[in-house]
C-alpha cells in the first residue's frame, strides 16, 4: 500500500488520506478504528509527515458537523483519534495547544487534551497499546 501511494506522487493531496481513513473508519467498529489508527503510524513518517496528519486533522475538524448527521459519536471519536497520534508520535502535544488547531477543533481538541491527562486516560492508553499490539510509547 506504501508503495502504491507513493508511485501516485501526490505528496500535496497525503492529508486527504488521513482525513479520508479517519472519516471512512467513523461508522465501523472500534477494530476498524484501531486498524486505521496502525495504518497512519505505519506510514509516518516514510510517507506521511507531521504536517499532513495535522493538515488532515484540521480538514476533519471542519467537516464534523456532516459526520454527525450520520455518526453521532464523530466528535468524541474524532478526539480519540487525535489523542492516539500524540501518543504515537504522529503529532506533537504543542498541536494541541495551536490556536488555528483550537478554533477548528475546540471540543474535540479539549477531549483529547482530557484523554491525554495522566489522572484520567494517561495508564489505560498505555496499557491498550500493548493489548493491541500498538507501538506502546508512553505519553510523556
């Protein structure tokens, strides 16, 4: 699949496939979302950059509101998303903090930021990663 994307020679349109992997994940099951998640950490950073991940949170963050219609849970899965690349390193913690990041994303950008807070999530995404046979990095 890397090679496949890579032979397109699109490196302007890569946070289309974040944005789109993501999305298209929203209304399958938790696997599926898990698979996704894998996915972008196996093409980061060879094919992906930091700033496509972020390019294609920031296009998701501007069409959650059609995602809803059809995915009730789009913001908090979208947070959870967002949270699962600071810890796989796809994104720095300071994007959260981004004001542009802030605007677009506001609620899912806080949900995450409580995600990633080591009194409520900090030991559980650890110890899932390992489960699901993630990468395993801690949060700090």
């Amino acid at each position: 699949m890397t090679r496949s994307i890579s032979e397109m020679d699109a490196r302007l349109y890569h946070y289309e496939l974040v944005k789109r992997a993501i999305s298209m994940s929203l209304d399958g099951r938790e696997r599926e979302r898990e698979l996704v998640s894998r996915l972008l950490s196996a093409l980061y950073p060879s094919l992906l950059s930091t700033a496509d991940v972020g390019k294609g949170f920031e296009r998701l963050f501007e069409v959650v509101d059609d995602l809803q219609v059809d995915v009730p849970s789009a913001v908090r899965d979208i947070a959870t998303f967002l949270a699962r690349a600071v810890v796989d390193e796809l994104l720095p913690p300071s994007f959260l903090s981004d004001p542009l990041v802030l605007g677009l994303g506001g609620e899912m950008v806080e949900h995450a930021k409580l995600l990633l807070s080591r009194d409520h999530m900090g030991a559980r995404c650890v110890q899932d990663e390992k489960r699901e046979g993630g990468k395993g990095r801690g949060l700090s």
